[in-house]
C-alpha cells in the first residue's frame, strides 16, 4: 500500500513538473536561452543575436513536455482507477523518458541550479519507484 502512494505521488509530482517546465519554456524561453548562451557559448552580441533562434528549440521542448505531462497524469489517474498493468507501464515509461529531455537540455547549460537538482532528486525517485512497482507481482491483480 505504502509502496502504491509512494508511486503516484511521485509520477504525479513528476508529471505535474513536466507541465510546469512546458509552460515555462513556452511563455519565457528566454530565461533558460540567457543561461544557455552565458555558459556555453561565449560568444560576442552581434553573434548572441543568431543564438535566440535556440528559443524556438526552447519552445519545442517545452510543448513536448506539456503534453507529455498532461498525459503522464492522465494514465497515472487511469492506472489508479483500473489498476491495469498496461497504464502502469505506460506511466512509468513516458514519465521516465519524458525527463530525460530536460536532464540532458538543462545540463547542457554547464552549471547545476537549485531547480535541475530538484529535477535529478524526481528522476531517481521516479526510476527508484518504477522499479519497485515492477518488481512486485501482487500490483498486477485488481484490488
């Protein structure tokens, strides 16, 4: 039991997250193209101005993770519902690979932040559940 809320709070707190980065990286695109730009490419203003195409990028990935975090939690709330293994595995795959985008585009930047240790702290909890949840055999019978 404990092991089951352990497992939708967490793909629920990740998912919600990755809504939350899809919204950021859709309104304010800029905020993660001025790191990008300060740590990775030094490069002098004229040239910083070819870089803000990245932002289109930004927005792209942020779109994907809306809507990879809106359906992460609408499988998760099928999963608690119907209790099917399909929609289990479904959570724990999209939700996984949904943050590995984040992970590689956020560290990419150069520094870690507050905010990509959070994301590191969610991806391990998330793949630390995923695995208990898929290595006990009772979670496949309907309660």
């Amino acid at each position: 039991m404990i092991k089951n809320q352990f497992f939708f709070i967490v793909y629920g707190i990740a998912n919600a997250g990755l809504i939350a980065y899809g919204i950021l990286a859709l309104t304010l695109p800029g905020i993660l193209l001025e790191s990008f730009s300060a740590h990775v490419y030094q490069f002098s203003g004229d040239a910083i101005t070819a870089v803000t195409y990245m932002s289109a990028l930004f927005r792209l990935l942020g779109f994907l993770n809306l809507i990879l975090g809106a359906l992460g939690l609408l499988l998760l709330w099928q999963y608690r519902i119907k209790r099917q293994t399909w929609l289990m595995y479904s959570v724990i795959v999209f939700s996984t690979l949904s943050y590995l985008g984040p992970i590689i585009f956020d560290n990419t930047v150069g520094t870690i932040g507050f905010f990509e240790i959070i994301e590191h702290i969610i991806f391990a909890a998330m793949l630390l559940s995923g695995i208990s949840m898929l290595s006990d055999r009772r979670i496949y019978e309907p309660s």
